[in-house]
C-alpha cells in the first residue's frame, strides 16, 4: 500500500513548488501548486478512509521490508485521525497566510516541511524515524516563530530551540538504549519483546527471588523488562514532553506561542503539540506503560490548573491563548492517564476539538491585532460592531473552550469526565473549568459590540473588509466548532471506531445533553463570573500584574526539566 508514504511524499513536493517559485516569475501558479498539495493528502485520506474504520493497518516498506532493516510507514485508526488533522489545521493556516505580503514562498517552503515532520510523526512505524522527523519539525518550527524577525520572536525561537534539542537528546539516549538492550528499532518489535520479558519464566524468578535476572538486561524492578529500558522510557517520554509543553516543560510555550506569526501561532496551538501528544501516546503504548497512567493523569491535572492560573493573570491576549494551550494540554494528559476504556478516545476528541477551538481563536485574535495594532486585550476595544466576523469566531472559540453547550469543548470535556469516572483528580479539572470561563469573559471584552468609530484602527483597514483569506478559514473553523458539538454523539462514536480499544465491542457512551450536565455547566458560568469580576477588582489585578510579570530565568527552566526528568524516571522504574 503506498498510501501512507503518499502522506509524506506530498508535502515534501509542494515544498518544492515553493522554492521553484524563486527561479521563474509566476508566484501565484507555485503557491497554488503548493496549496494543492492539502487536497491531494485529503483525497488519500478520504478514500482510505472505509479500510482504517474495518480494522485495516495499510503499512507501506520502505526498503522491501516491513520491519528492519526498512522503513514502515502504517496507517492505522489513531495515525489517520491525526494526519487529517494535520491536513486541515495546515490547511486553515495556509489560506490565511495568503494575503499577508509577508509570508512569501519561501515562508511555504518551511510550512510544508513542518507539515511532512508530523506526518511522517505519526505514520512512522519504528523509534528512529520518529526521531528525525521531530528533529524536522524543530528545525521548520524554529524558523516559523521567528518568521518576523522581531526581538521577542527571535528570543522565543532561541528557548524553544534550547529546550527541544536538550529534550530530543534524551529522546536519542532512550532510542541508543531501546536498540542496545533489546536489538530493534521497531515499535512493533519493541512491544513484542517487551511482553516476552514481562513472562519469561527467568524474569518471573528473578522477581520470586529463585534465579537471578541476566546481566545483559539489568535488575528486575516490580516485573518491568529492566532499569535500563525503564531509563530509557523515561528518557522518551521526558523528550517528547518538551515537545508537549506540559508542566514542568512548558517554559519555551508562552513566548513562543504569543510572539510567532498569527498564523504559526495557530499551527503551533493547533497540531504541532498534539502531533508530539499523540507520539507520546505510541510510545506508552509499546512499552506497556500502565503503571504510569496514575501519574500523568495528576500531572495533566496539576498543569491544567496551574496555568489557567497563569492564563486569568495575562493582558496580553495571545499570551492568554499561550497559557490556555498549556491549560488544555492537560487536560488530554489526564484523559490519558485514566486508564478507563474510554481514556485514549476522549483524549484524542479533546485534542481534535482544542485544534479547531484554538486554531480558531489565534486566527481571530491575529486578525484584530492587525486590525487594530494592538496586543493588550484591554486596549484592542470593542470590535463587535467593526467586525462581527471576529467577534462571532472569538465567541464561538470561547463558548467551545469554557465547555458551554453545544460547542465541542463540551462534548469531550464530557467524554474526559467519563474517563476519571469520579478520580479525585477530576476535581482539579472542574476548577481549572471555572478559570477558564473567567479567563474567556476577560478575552471575551473584544466581541462585545462598540462605537461605530474606534481611533485606534489603522488606516489601511479603515473599510474593515475582510479578504476571503481571512474569511474562509474563520467560517470553516467556526462551522465545524459549533457541527461536532451539535453532534457530538456521532462524532464521538466515529473517533472511538478509530482510536478506541477493538476487544470492547459493548461501549456505553455517556449521554451528553441531559439536565445535570447543563447544570453542572450553568453552576461553571456562575463560578467563573464571579471570578472574573474578583480578578478585575483593584485586589485582583495588582496581583495579575505580580503573576504576569513573572519570567522564569534559565536557572528555573533548566530546574523544571531536571525535576521532569526525575518525575518520569521514579514513575517508570516504580
């Protein structure tokens, strides 16, 4: 099957289109050719869509051989949701870039190579190939942040540069260690070796004390293959969290999310850290991570709250959507962590869901800092009457993020509410919510409808007509924002065909529009009402300005990522 090679192959040739588009004058012909790269990988998508939902892997060898020595690339459930996520939000991203002069071919040329990165992400089939492709994604992603060449963006560019080629060498020392212990490089393989271990009768007396575990692996520690391979976990997961930015990796995230292009920003919030999300997902599946799940669902629940915290203390409005990306990155890490049935589909709905939210609310807000010149949401003023196309999309972006119905934040924030199935750290989800919903009140100031005549606009948008770059993506995003709220029981039955476990065939979805679950919404609402005015009081925004102030220096990153790779290594070797 070449389809999933196809997935790669085709971005890496609108990349090309693009740097052809330096050698001969006709520009808009190679930036359509390179467009039209997003419809061919949806086509591919789409037609291959009725054998993924059967059960079918469609893998393709590069070399002849499905496992070592050649590449495998396999298209399964979890690899074509995540690839036609990528192919839209790229897609949005890509059409709004279209009318800004600033973002020339050679800007496409780096979007497309970021693009093939993610693919080839989550299509790949063993551990080194997913270590040059986020090395791929890092270096374009690098580039786009600081694509305007301003201080800020070229500082944000440097720490996120700093702190993913730190983490991805630990994700190398995890991969040396994999190979060196166990003799292979693919997932598969991995896996398999890994259960072997787990009930090699050897292991099982060494862990009762009657034989003494072979020095080739390492010691036994509670029936796990071996310290060397728990480090090696650890070390993997410890790389890829940088790449996912929650806490304590999330230092490089704020500036780099709030200070790159409005467009990048998008992409950035929208797939570049779910792409690194659901490669950490491959990883703890392989390595039948399950002893871990206890603590990256407290994990994931601490960093939701924590920088919803940071989030209500912002008046810079991208730096607010900077924090609630971190925010909501926890919660798809408590959903996997779980460890219910349905822990992997709500993580997957939420993530799908924050990419269309937030890539919705960047865009949006990108576009009336242009319009306006002005970041502090504060001063931006009321744009309702300007522009009710922005003021509609920051609504609906708000509405979804704060889990109103019938917008799809709602709908998978149900689904990760099944999965805790009343944990503890639930609790902590349910607080993050109501500062959520105060935070978005705060942005939400932007929408409401103002005077006819702003002085702060810039002369150039003084018409406030929107071109159809800009519209397209903001009505697409809107649209599917509001669909797979409305129908969120379709949706929701479509991703677990996908991600979902295949031994449980009797699954009770939870229903998600009764009266409790509008109750349990409307009591949010309250709740973060009243935050916010606590936050507006003059009490609460002198302590804003302390928190928002606030900028961890090298010493604390560094400290954070050293406490991190502590974390993972005392939960994999527990």
């Amino acid at each position: 099957m070449t389809e999933p090679v196809l997935l790669i192959l085709f971005p890496l040739a609108g990349s090309l289109f693009s740097l052809l588009g330096k050698l001969v004058p006709a520009k808009r012909v190679c930036t359509a050719l390179a467009l039209s790269i997003f419809a061919a990988m949806a086509v591919v998508l789409f037609l291959q869509l009725p054998l993924v939902l059967n059960g079918e892997n469609l893998t393709y060898a590069l070399g002849g051989f499905v496992r070592e020595p050649g590449i495998s690339l396999i298209l399964d459930g979890p690899a074509w949701l995540a690839s036609a996520l990528i192919v839209l939000i790229s897609l949005m991203v890509a059409i709004y870039s279209l009318d800004r002069p600033e973002f020339d071919l050679r800007y496409f040329f780096f979007l497309l190579m970021l693009v093939a990165g993610m693919e080839a992400v989550v299509l790949t089939g063993d551990i080194f190939t997913m270590f040059v492709s986020l090395e791929i994604i890092a270096i374009a992603a690098y580039v786009l942040i600081a694509w305007e060449k301003s201080d800020e963006g070229l500082l944000a560019s440097l720490k996120y540069l700093f702190l993913s080629s730190v983490g991805i060498l630990f994700f190398l020392l995890g991969v040396f260690i994999v190979y060196r212990d166990l003799g292979t490089l693919s997932f598969a393989v991995i896996a398999e070796r890994i259960a072997e271990l787990k009930t090699d009768p050897v292991v099982l007396g060494a862990l009762s004390g009657e034989n003494r575990f072979p020095e080739k692996i390492g010691s036994i520690l509670q029936g796990y293959p071996g310290r060397s391979i728990n480090f090696a976990l650890a070390a993997l997961c410890v790389g890829i969290g940088v790449r996912t930015a929650f806490i304590p990796f999330h230092t490089w995230l704020p500036e780099a999310h709030a200070w790159a292009p409005h467009p990048v920003s998008a992409l950035l919030s929208g797939v570049l850290i779910k792409t690194s999300f659901f490669a950490l997902f491959r990883i703890l599946a392989v390595f039948h991570a399950f002893h871990m799940h206890s603590m990256l669902m407290w994990l994931g629940s601490i960093t939701a709250l924590v920088a919803v915290g940071w989030a209500l203390a912002q008046s810079d409005s991208k730096r607010l959507l900077a924090y609630h990306s971190i925010s909501q990155m926890g919660y798809i890490l408590a959903a996997a962590g779980a460890a219910s049935v349905f822990s992997v589909p709500a993580a997957y709905t939420h993530a799908i869901n924050h990419a269309l939210f937030k890539g919705l609310l960047f865009l949006a807000i990108g576009h009336a800092i242009h319009m306006v010149g002005e970041r502090n949401l504060f001063r931006i003023g009321p744009l309702g009457r300007r522009s009710p196309l922005i003021a509609l999309a920051l609504l609906f972006g708000a509405l979804s993020i704060s889990g109103i119905p019938p917008f799809n934040g709602f709908v998978s924030k149900q689904l990760i509410s099944h999965a805790l199935d009343g944990s503890p750290a639930y609790i902590l989800l349910w607080l993050t919510a109501v500062g959520t919903t105060a935070s978005f009140i705060k942005l939400s100031r932007i929408a409401l409808p103002g005077p006819k005549d702003i002085s702060g606009f810039r002369r150039h948008d003084s018409n406030h007509r929107h071109s159809a770059a800009t519209v397209i993506p903001l009505v697409i995003l809107s649209v599917l924002v509001l669909l797979s709220g409305v129908y969120g029981a379709g949706y929701t039955r479509f991703v677990w065909r996908l991600v979902g476990d295949p031994s449980v065939t009797a699954v009770e979805f939870p229903a998600l529009f009764k009266v409790d679950k509008f109750t349990d919404s409307l009591i949010i609402l309250l709740l973060g009402i009243a935050l916010y005015f606590l936050v507006m009081s003059p009490v609460g925004k002198r302590v804003a300005k302390r928190v928002s102030g606030v900028a961890p220096k090298l010493g604390t990153v560094l400290t954070f990522f050293v406490f991190g790779l502590a974390l993972f290594s005392i939960a994999a070797w527990r």
